[in-house]
C-alpha cells in the first residue's frame, strides 16, 4: 500500500510537470505569433509611408485553440479520475471478504474491526441510491453478512446457524429479522417482526412487534425500538447504521 500511495505521488508530479512545460511552450508560442504579427504589420507600415514609422496596429492574440492543449488537458483529467483505482466494487469485494474472514464480524479484532470500518465508511461515500427507502432495490430479503452488534451475533451465548436473515417491506411498511440458533445442540429458528416508520427517505424507526422462539411467540414491549439509517444500497449490498451505533453490512438474497 506505501508503495502503491508513493507510485500515485510520482506520477501526480510527473503529470504537473509535463502539464506545466506544455502550457509554457503554448504560451511562448502563442507570444511569438504574436511578436511575428506585429513585426510584419509594423515593417509593412514603415514601407508604406517610405521609410517613416506610423503607428502600429494593437497586436491580437490567436483565437485557434492548439490541439496539444487540449490533449494535454484530456490527458490530465484522465490521469485524476485513476489517481484513486480503488472502486466501488473493489471496496465491496474488500469489506465482504473481511465479513467472511471474521465471521460476521464474531471474531473480529480491534485491528479487523478499525478496517471495517474504514472500508464501510469510503463505500457510503459512494451511495448510488440517494434515497433509499424510495428505491424498490430496498426490498426483499437481506443477509447479514457483517456486524458489530454483539447480541445480534449472539457473542458469549449461543451460536448462530446458518443466515441471519433480514426482511424490508416499505410498501407494507414491515420488516423482519430471522435466524436459526443452536442450544445446546439443538436449532431452534428465532424470528422477530417489526412496524416501520420513515422518518425520512434514509432514516425509519423500527417499533419491535413481536418474538417468535420455535412454536413460542409473544409480543414485544413497547420499549423495544430503534432505527435504521440506510446509508448505502445497490442492487446487491446494502449498508446500515443502528441507533446504537453498530454497523451492519448486508448481501442481497434470492427470494
């Protein structure tokens, strides 16, 4: 990575410089012309009156753009929109990568857990989707692929198995968390619905409505809510943020 930031540097310098020479010789050009043209119309002048100085004509610059110029200019913006290769599609195969190697984040460490983050961070930078829970690309159903929420991954409990799933519905305004759970050997599927209220068209509150433990349900107290700020989402992962400050990436699943 040093290398690769000290590789970039070179060729910005390089790029400035080749930039500037070029410029220096349209200028020096663009003033000879200019020099010419007033030395041809100030001689034909003097010829004209035999010999006698008159007044020279104002001197006027070129109006034709030189085409090294303008290639030159191409060449140097092009240079700046690949200063930075790493995409958008490079920082999500970089983040799903992470998810994989740390199980969802279970066994993240400080180290894992500060890339993550950073990685999570440059892709919202790059949202695609300004208005998230207006895009039907919201909808369906949703793998949790990373967290930092340790209750969600039932961290120091018992473990998860298989997908934790997620389910939006903003037509319906519903949502849906499920997953299965093993105790003791024995998997147990979880679920928990929930009612949706957008606050606006990035941020919803999530009002808890009701627990399923196996053939069990119950329904939620009031007291459980939260949030959700979408603040990434494409056709295939969408990023989130909790009201208690976790980060929660997510892959697309089939219907």
């Amino acid at each position: 990575m040093h290398l690769q930031i000290q590789q970039q540097k070179v060729l910005l310098v390089v790029s400035l410089l080749c930039l500037v020479w070029c410029n220096l010789q349209d200028v020096v050009q663009g003033s000879n012309n200019v020099i010419d043209l007033s030395i041809r119309r100030r001689t034909s002048s003097i010829a004209a009156t035999g010999g006698t100085a008159t007044t020279s004509a104002t001197p006027t610059f070129p109006t034709t753009i030189n085409p090294r110029m303008t290639s030159t200019a191409f060449a140097f913006d092009k240079f700046f929109s690949t200063l930075n290769p790493t995409s958008r599609k490079d920082f999500k195969t970089k983040i799903l990568k992470l998810a994989s190697k740390t199980n969802r984040g279970l066994t993240a460490s400080v180290e894992q857990k500060q890339e993550m983050l950073t990685l999570f961070e440059a892709l919202e930078k790059m949202n695609p989707t300004k208005n998230p829970l207006k895009s039907d690309k919201v909808n369906g159903k949703w793998s949790l692929d990373y967290t930092t929420s340790d209750s969600i991954l039932g961290k120091g409990g018992f473990p998860r198995v298989g997908p934790i799933v997620q389910k939006i519905d903003t037509i319906a305004l519903r949502a849906e968390n499920s997953e299965v759970v093993s105790y003791f050997g024995i998997q147990v599927p979880r679920k928990v619905t929930a009612n949706l209220f957008p606050r606006n068209n990035q941020l919803v509150d999530v009002q808890f409505e009701r627990f399923s433990l196996g053939p069990i349900g119950f329904d939620a107290p009031e007291s459980f809510k939260g949030y959700l700020d979408i603040t990434y989402l494409d056709d295939q992962v969408r990023l989130s943020r909790g009201d208690k400050g976790n980060i929660f990436v997510l892959t697309r699943m089939e219907d």
